[in-house]
C-alpha cells in the first residue's frame, strides 16, 4: 500500500511512553456536476483541516480566464500521455474532450487526502482503493447549477455543455458515492463533509 504512515497519536502525559498507532490516510474523493462548488469547497475544507492534504490535478484543457493558475497543473496532450506510460497517475480519465489525472499522491505523513475529480475517475479509485470515501454533490437545483456556471464566468456553450453533461454523471456519481450532499448552504456542506471526516477518522483509529 504505497500510502502508509505512522502517526503518534498522544503523548501528553509526562512520563508515559508515546502511544503510536498506524493508519492509511482517508481518501476522500469529492465529485458532482460542473458548477456546483468542488473547488470552492475543497479550497475551504484544506482551510479548516490543516490534517488534509488537496491533491493537485494534471489537466490537457486551457486556463479559464481568472482561474487561479494553480488550479490544476496545466499541461501538453504529449505531457499527459508521456505521465500514462510512466505509471505516473493514481487515476486519470477524458471529460469532455480534454484529459484530467491525479497524480500518484504524496502526502506529508500523518495527512488525509482529498481529491477533487469526475466520477469515472472515482470509480476507478475506489476499486484500487476501497477503503476510499466517495462523496456526489448535488446542486440544490439545474437552475442554480447554470446560475453559478454563469456567475463564474463560464461561456453560455460551456454552460451548456456542462449541464448536459451532468444529467449523465449524476445517476452514476449518485449510485457509487458513500455519501450524497446538496450544496444549498455552503456553511452547512462544509460542516456535512468535517462531521464524515471526523466520524472516518474516529472509526480507524479505534477499530
Ligand atoms: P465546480 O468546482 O464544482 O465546478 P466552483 O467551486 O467553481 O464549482 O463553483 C461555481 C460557482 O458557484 C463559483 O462562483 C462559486 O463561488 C459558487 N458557489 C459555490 N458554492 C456555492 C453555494 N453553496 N452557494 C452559492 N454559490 C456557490
Ligand atoms: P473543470 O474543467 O471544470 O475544472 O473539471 C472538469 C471535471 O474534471 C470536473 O468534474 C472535475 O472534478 C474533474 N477533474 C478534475 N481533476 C481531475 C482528475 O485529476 N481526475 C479526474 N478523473 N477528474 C478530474
């Protein structure tokens, strides 16, 4: 298993011996319909968990206007595919034309991982890594969906686009997440997505 750390869970009594135990990190794997607020709740999420370690993606598509330029690493079709044969991905997949992969994590030892990605590179996440939590965020309706689209600036083809592509991603992200989240309040889904993380970490440290 290539993401194993130790981790030193209390030595706060003096004199006592530190009391070590060993787990894998958590993969929480965040996916749902383009527009209805990954990257801005990841972005909050590693903000309040420091113990949580953002993956960052490799992508073949252009920068959008006013993306930050650390959104994703932003490469050639020849660097992408020279990454596939080196083995270098954890998963990757095409979406709408453009490839998009996660790169074999490396997370500073004693953190949780979480990655922000499309559903059939979830799957393919969880078959190699079932222990994986998978989370589908819906948008609380399609017409909030193509709102946000817009307020971000996406051209009205793109917003199109990605609200097709979402009645086709949603039945599936639905059927294979561990957990299903509405993102109306973006208060009350970050607090959702803390409690899972709590309650999965409580859960193996004590089993
Ligand atoms: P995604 O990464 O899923 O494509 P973004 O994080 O880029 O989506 O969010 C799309 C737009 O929606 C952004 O302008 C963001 O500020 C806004 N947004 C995100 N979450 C909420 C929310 N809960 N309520 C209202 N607007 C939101
Ligand atoms: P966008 O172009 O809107 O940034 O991303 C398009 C889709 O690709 C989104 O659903 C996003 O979650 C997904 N995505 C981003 N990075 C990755 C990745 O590394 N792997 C996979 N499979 N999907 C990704």
């Amino acid at each position: 298993m290539p993401f194993h750390h130790q981790r030193a869970v209390g030595n706060t009594l003096r004199g006592c011996a530190t009391l070590s135990t060993s787990r894998d990190p958590i993969i929480l794997v965040l996916s749902g319909p383009g527009g209805v607020g990954k990257g801005t709740i990841v972005q909050a999420l590693v903000k309040r968990d420091p113990q949580l370690w953002l993956s960052r993606s490799w992508t073949t598509r252009d920068r959008r206007e006013n993306e930050d330029p650390n959104a994703y690493v932003f490469v050639s079709r020849e660097d992408f595919q020279d990454r596939i044969a080196a083995n270098g991905f954890l998963e990757w997949t095409s979406f709408l034309g453009n490839y998009y992969g996660t790169p074999s994590p490396e997370p500073v030892a004693g953190n949780d991982i979480v990655l922000e990605i499309e559903v059939d590179g979830a799957q393919q996440v969880k078959t190699s890594h079932p222990d994986a939590v998978l989370v589908f965020v819906l948008p609380p309706s399609r017409l909030e969906q193509q709102r946000r689209l817009r307020g971000r600036g996406d051209p009205e083809q793109k917003v199109e686009e990605r609200l097709r592509k979402a009645e086709e991603e949603e039945p599936v992200g639905i059927a294979i997440a561990d957990h299903v989240v509405v993102n109306d309040d973006l208060e009350l889904t970050l607090q959702e997505l803390l409690r899972v993380l709590h309650h999965e970490r409580n859960r193996r440290t004590t089993r």
